[in-house]
C-alpha cells in the first residue's frame, strides 16, 4: 500500500475534513501519528506555498507491520507503536442557529466557546489516534 504524504494547511482554513501535517490516514477506519527524529524541510518561498506540496510516499507491507518512508533519495524505516494515551484530533465547528452545526471538519460537538467574530464555536472530535508510526532511524541512502 503506499500513501502519498503532503503538507496539508490547518483545520481551520480548509473547507473539508483534512488532517493536520503528523496525521495520516492509513485505511478507512485508522488514522496514525507520525512521528520523525530529526528535522523535515520542506522549500517554500513563504509558508503558505508548502501547502499542498508532495514530501514523500509512505508504504506498509502486506501485513501492516512495517511501514517505510521514502523521502526524495532517502528512505526511512519505521514501527508502529501503541499510545500509551490515546490522542483526540479536534476540529472546530461554527453554530450558525442555536440547532445547527455548521462543520468545518468531521465530528461531534464537545463544547462550546465565543469566538473573535462575535458568534459561538464549538469542537468536534475528527479523529482518535491510538497507534503512531516511528521512524528512529537515520534514513538510508537510495539509489535510483
């Protein structure tokens, strides 16, 4: 299976339900964390032009068990781990009436606080994150 992996903008300025850059959706079901020992630059003019940008592909073998990352010449080799806690990922939602949720990502309404424009906001759990995927690894040369 592989999986293109791009830097996505955050959750409140998209229109649909994207997760922010250390999620990835592996299957339908499954949402992971990512997580990097080291740094990941990615070139942009301005940090607005990394949106949307390739970084790499992420494959998993037949199994699930061993995933990899290959980043331009670089590949890296992962595990997936546990949480200890599992981690909630929120999105906030916009009530347009006192009835109605206007959402800017999936989910259920949790709470409620006021906004800077004057109208209520509310949190909706997108996601629950119970595994994470970590590359420990130096990443290895590939030569193409």
């Amino acid at each position: 299976m592989i999986i293109p992996i791009t830097v996505s903008p955050p959750l409140s300025t998209g229109g649909g339900s994207k997760l922010p850059p250390p999620f990835v959706k592996v299957s339908h079901e499954e949402i992971m964390l990512i997580e990097l020992q080291g740094s990941l630059n990615v070139k942009a003019a301005e940090p607005g032009d990394r949106n949307g940008k390739l970084v790499g592909y992420l494959r998993m073998d037949e199994t699930g068990t061993k995933p990899t990352l290959e980043i331009g010449h670089h590949l890296l080799e992962g595990k997936i781990v546990q949480l200890v806690k599992p981690i909630a990922v929120l999105s906030r939602l916009k009530i347009v009436d006192s009835d109605k949720l206007e959402e800017q990502g999936e989910g259920e309404s949790t709470g409620t606080d006021k906004g800077e424009e004057g109208g209520d906001k509310g949190w909706g759990i997108s996601a629950v994150v119970k595994r994470k995927i970590v590359f420990g690894k130096r990443p290895m040369p590939v030569a193409q």
